[in-house]
C-alpha cells in the first residue's frame, strides 16, 4: 500500500524545517540568505558541480578561487580546458571539471550565456544529471523541484522510516521529499534540509534534541534513527598496482598528459605504467635505462578500486625520450602543475624522502 506523504503532518514538517532556517542557514559563499533574492545561476550550478560526492568545508576554497579567476560564465568557457582541469586540482571525480568546462562552452555558444530555468531544460546540458537540474531550478530560479542529495537522503528517511535498502529505497524517499516540498521557496526548502542533514540529522551522533522536528520524527520513536538510510553490505574493493616514473633534470621534472579518455583524462602527472581501475600496470618505463623502484609509496582509494604506488626513480645523467607530449616543469613552481592528488602524494613523498 502506499504511503500518503501530502497530508498535514507533512506540512507541519516543512513549516517546521522552514522555520529553523530563517535563524540557522548556514553562510555559504554561493548562497544568498532566506526569503531574499535569488542568487547568481552561474554561482548555484558552479557550487553543484563542486559539490557533488565533496564536502563543502573543501569546496568553498575551490569556489572562492574559481569566482576569482572566472568571475562569469562566459569567462569560465574561454579558459583553456587545461587551465580549468589543473585549478580544479585535488577536488577529485575530474569528469566534473571536463563537463563543467563543456556546459560553459554550450550555455555561452548556445543559449547567448543564459541559463535555462526548467529543470526539464537544464537536464539537457553537459554534466547536468537530476539532482543538479533540481537543485539549480529550485535555488536559482525560484521553481517548484524535488532536491534529494545525500543529506536530505539521510534526513527524509528518518522522519518517515523508509526501511527499503538503497539505492531502491531512493524512489520512496524522492516520494516522501516530494511531499514536502513546498509550491514557494522550494530552493529555500531544499538548502534548509541540506543544512539540517549537514548539521543536526548527521550520519553519526544525530543531534535529536536540538532538531526541530523530532517530534515528528518515525526513526526516533522507534529509537533507530542511525539505521537510516538502509544501505546494502559494502563490497570489499579490489587493489591494484600502479607505477610512476621520476626523471629529473636540472631541477626540473617531466610531466605528461594523461589520455583524453579514462580516469584522470588530459590532466598532467608523472609518466606511467598504464595501470587502469581493472588491471594492474605493465611495469614498462618509457624508455631504457637505470631506474631505482620505491615500492609502495602511495595508497589512494577510488570509488571502485585502490592503488598502491611504486615510484621508479631514473639514475642515469642522459635522458634520451621521445615522448610526444613531454612537459619539463620547475620542481620550485610544481604545486602549480595541477596534478591529480594521487600524483601529488608521489612528488610531496620523494620531495621530503630528498630533505631527509
């Protein structure tokens, strides 16, 4: 049978959430504060993007720099897709930073730089998948959507005890957020729960007594409120191997461009062993010579997979390579090379095992 979720319980829920709000917002660089004007669309969707499997205390540095640097869209689509991919540094799941660039291009070549308001609309555009169309045309753009992201998962399968294992439980919670939804401020309402599930409904340790609605709360009357979100039993993740190569000259170090497709693509980093998320390296350098094995410098943790690094450290004072896309970077100037973080770690390691 299914489950009523527009009745006047419900809107108690959302006056009470929305209440809360109106003293407690969080004061977000990308946000405009409750009931004022709507903020910039360019800031919202940039903000997003960032936000997504990230936590906002390491976004806003990223955002804060990206306004700086593109302060519009149209300047963000006629940045060079190298530049964006190296400040987008650290901030991992890159696609984003490649579909991010790829909107820009689309909303100023396409749309005269102008955001689409329907979320049906935005669904349309690079990068865009449902949560974001939501999020962007309920905050942006005052119109009525459905915003479900992480903390409003954990927070609206609490207060109605939807017990069905995600991700199938995700249609029963999009229902339940549906149903307190409001027809106006529906942005308001959205960010209000985000700041709730961020702040109050947390994974661990859940601040019950200071919630506003905890009396209406079905997980706490039934003393389980951190059993949800059910989630199925987590698969134990496959390690593979991986080496990188270190060839230095005259202070310098050689870079290469990671391929235009596949994890990390076209960003820059060491030179290496093709190691992939299904398959370990080769353990082939890029050409010949004597080369010192570092095992196991690095281990960096994917979503589907681990990599535990060798750094292979070249010897030999020639260097003969005819790698197309060779980059000789100052070691002085590397925190600008914008290497993935996994790279990073490499370099910062052989950097400090030098000072020792």
């Amino acid at each position: 049978m299914a489950v009523d979720y527009f009745t006047g319980e419900t809107r108690k829920i959302t006056s009470d959430i929305s209440a809360h709000y109106v003293d407690n917002a969080r004061k977000l660089p990308w946000r405009v504060p409750p009931g004022g004007n709507l903020p910039n669309p360019y800031h919202v969707w940039l903000s997003e993007v960032m936000l997504q499997q990230t936590t906002v205390a390491a976004v806003i540095a990223y955002f804060e720099k990206f306004t700086r640097r593109w302060p519009t869209i149209g300047d963000l689509a006629a940045a060079e897709a190298a530049d964006v991919m190296a400040a987008w540094a650290g901030l991992g799941y890159y696609s984003r930073a490649r579909n991010l660039h790829k909107c820009a291009l689309h909303i100023v070549e396409n749309l005269e730089g102008i955001f689409p308001q329907k979320e049906s609309e935005l669904l349309r555009l690079p990068g865009i998948g449902p949560y974001t169309a939501a999020a962007i045309a309920a905050i942006a753009f005052g119109e009525r959507a459905v915003v479900v992201d992480a903390n409003i998962e954990r927070l609206v399968s609490r207060l109605f005890a939807i017990d069905i294992p995600l991700p199938a439980g995700k249609a029963e919670i999009r229902q339940a957020m549906d149903g307190l939804t409001p027809a106006s401020a529906a942005g308001d309402f959205a960010q209000a729960c985000m700041d709730m599930g961020a702040t109050i409904c947390t994974a661990k340790n859940p601040k019950c007594a200071v919630c506003p609605v905890r009396d209406s709360c079905a997980a706490r009357a039934a003393g389980d409120v951190e059993r949800y979100p059910v989630k199925p039993p987590k698969k134990a993740k496959p390690v593979r191997k991986g080496r990188f190569f270190w060839i230095e000259k005259d202070g310098e170090l050689l870079l290469s461009i990671r391929p235009a497709k596949g994890m990390l693509a076209s960003m820059r980093a060491l030179p290496d062993d093709n190691w992939a998320a299904g398959a370990d390296g080769d353990t082939h350098p890029p050409f010949a010579g004597n080369w010192a094995v570092h095992e196991n410098i690095v281990q960096h943790s994917f979503t589907h997979f681990s990599l535990e690094v060798d750094l292979a450290v070249y010897q030999n004072e020639k260097i003969v390579t005819d790698i197309d896309d060779n980059i000789w970077w100052p070691l002085t100037e590397i925190d600008d090379a914008g290497l993935p973080t996994l790279f990073a770690k490499a370099v910062k390691w052989k950097l400090e095992k030098r000072n020792d």
